[in-house]
C-alpha cells in the first residue's frame, strides 16, 4: 500500500507553485533584470523537489486546528531559503549538477549565482513580513523562528565545510549528529513544522510536540539521504557524489572509526574521484564495516522516538495521521 504522506505530496505538490513563482515575477521593466535573477532563480525554484518542507507546514497549521493559508508565506519562506541555501551549497561543494540539471553557478557564473542565492535570502523576511493575513504578533514570532533556523544552518554548513577544508578525519558519531542537525534537521523539519503551527494559532505544548517531532524526523530525513547517494537508484545522476565531494555523512564517520579500514577511507574520501570502481569500493568497504546498517538502524530509532511523541500530542486527527506517514515516508525511500 502506498504511503499516506508520499500520496499527500504527489496530490500538493503544484499547490504552492503559483505563489512561489509570484516572488520571481519581474518588479522592474528592466530585461536584464529577468535575465540575470528573476529567470534563474524562477527556473531553479520550479525544479523544486517534492516541497515537503513548505507542506508540512501547512499541514502543521491543519494539525493545531487553524487555517493552512494562514501558513503560506511563512511556507514560501522556508521554501525561499531552500533555494538560497542549495544555490549557495553547490558553490561552496563544487557541486555539478543539483536534481539531475546543471547547478546554477555553472549556468549562470558564480558571481550570478551568489546573487541569486542572496536576493533568495531576502525573500525569507519579506515573504512574511509583508503577509496581509497574520497579525503582527504571529508574523514576529515566525521571524525570530527563521532567524534561528537560519543561524543553525550555518553554523552546521560551517563545520561540514570546514572539516573537508581541514582534512579532518578524526570525527565522531557525535560530531556528525551535531553538525546534521545544525544544518539540516531544523530547516527541513523542526522550523516548518513549529512555523506552520504558530502560524494556526497552536498551543505551546503543540508547538513543541511538533518541533521535537520535526527535529528527529528531519535528522532522520538526511541520513535517509545519505543513504540514497550510496545505495539508492544507480542511475541517478547524483549517485555516489558525496563519496566524490568528500562529505562526511554518517556511513563514512562510522567506517573511519574502524581501524582496518581508515587509511583506505580516508584515500578515497581525499582524493576527489569519480571513477567508479573506486566509488564503488567505498560503498564495499562500508557494507561490509556494518557502516550502512548502522546509519540505517539509527534513522530507524529517531523515527520511532519521533513517532511516540507525536503520539502523545493533541492535534487534528487527519493531519497527525498524515505526520505519522510522514516519519515513515521519511525512512521508507529505500524500500
């Protein structure tokens, strides 16, 4: 049987997308101006994935009895630092290619690709700011609420960048939790999640229940992800790249902490290659540590805990329901 939240996505998926391309619409009647931000960025906006983010946002808002519309521009919001934070990661990773296209710094140039990312940023603040539907009470509680999820995130992108920049190898299990959570879990979980529900008018105790939910499910949602350049669809473009860029996911930090296979690691996570038969000994080398089933295994209990949490709340029943599916859906893409 299908899962109830990928059902959710694939039927909402196109809901948001007309407001999210209103914030690229030309504001001037310069044509550079189309050239060189507007059409980029609407173009790298339109390639968008399965906007999880800003919908269970809304689904939030549903889940503490408010009105999901209410929730849309801290949605938009969410989703606008998505595209800046990608657009200014790739540059950052040397990145080629982001959802099987080119990324925007090899189609565009750098210097236009920052700016891109940067005049996305700005989006973040006035999506919401200039919202005619939440009071100004709602709209400053959502702003500090993305100020510190955008704080996180870079703190966490600080470390993961600059442990490739410094070689480091010497990391724990601990120390990648750490810097995923930073830079993932709070921006593609915990924030949409306590976003939409502030947006409803939820209760403290919802707001919470919703955050540490979000918080574990989104933790799980990367090493899900890190599991899938490795092991996932082979034909996909992005196969194996995080073996290539170096990153040190979860599957890599545990298989650095064994002895017999550190030095060999460590080579292959240095030497930048994208040669297949060296890839695909990385991945040997970590089946066969126990590395894969361990992040696995990991994912696994963040959403069971997740889960029992969310249990306890009082929200919507359709919307929990859906949430339930979600921390599934989260660590299903495997199957």
């Amino acid at each position: 049987m299908a899962n109830a939240f990928a059902q959710f996505l694939a039927k909402h998926h196109g809901d948001l997308e007309d407001y999210l391309e209103s914030f690229f619409r030309e504001k001037t009647d310069r044509a550079d101006l189309e050239r060189y931000l507007y059409g980029p960025l609407r173009a790298f906006s339109e390639n968008g994935g399965k906007r999880h983010r800003p919908l269970i946002c809304l689904l939030a808002a549903a889940a503490v009895g408010g009105n999901p519309q209410e929730a849309r521009s801290g949605a938009a919001a969410i989703e606008h630092f998505q595209t800046a934070a990608l657009i200014h990661d790739d540059i950052a990773d040397n990145g080629q290619l982001r959802r099987g296209k080119p990324c925007l710094h090899l189609t565009e140039g750098t210097g236009p690709a920052i700016n891109c990312g940067d005049y996305a940023l700005t989006l973040v603040t006035s999506a919401v700011a200039d919202d005619p539907v939440l009071d100004d009470g709602r709209k400053l509680r959502i702003l500090r609420e993305l100020a510190a999820m955008m704080q996180r995130t870079v703190e966490g992108q600080a470390l993961d960048l600059g442990w490739v920049r410094d070689g480091r190898f010497d990391l724990t299990v601990d120390d990648y939790l750490a810097m995923a959570t930073l830079k993932t879990a709070h921006y593609s979980g915990a924030v949409p999640l306590a976003v939409g529900a502030i947006a409803g008018g939820g209760t403290k105790e919802q707001i919470d229940a919703l955050r540490s939910f979000g918080l574990d499910t989104g933790l799980a949602f990367q090493i899900q992800d890190d599991l899938l350049n490795l092991v996932g669809d082979a034909s996909d473009k992005d196969h194996l790249t995080d073996i290539t860029e170096g990153k040190r996911t979860l599957v890599a930090v545990h298989a650095l902490s064994d002895p017999d296979s550190h030095d060999e690691v460590v080579a292959i996570l240095s030497a930048g290659t994208r040669d297949r038969a060296a890839l695909q000994r990385a991945v040997e080398i970590f089946r066969a540590g126990g590395s894969i089933d361990f992040a696995r295994d990991h994912a696994l209990e963040l959403t069971a805990r997740a889960k029992s949490t969310l249990a306890a709340a009082e929200l919507e029943p359709e919307a929990k329901a859906l949430l339930l599916a979600m921390a599934d859906f989260f660590v299903e893409r495997l199957s």
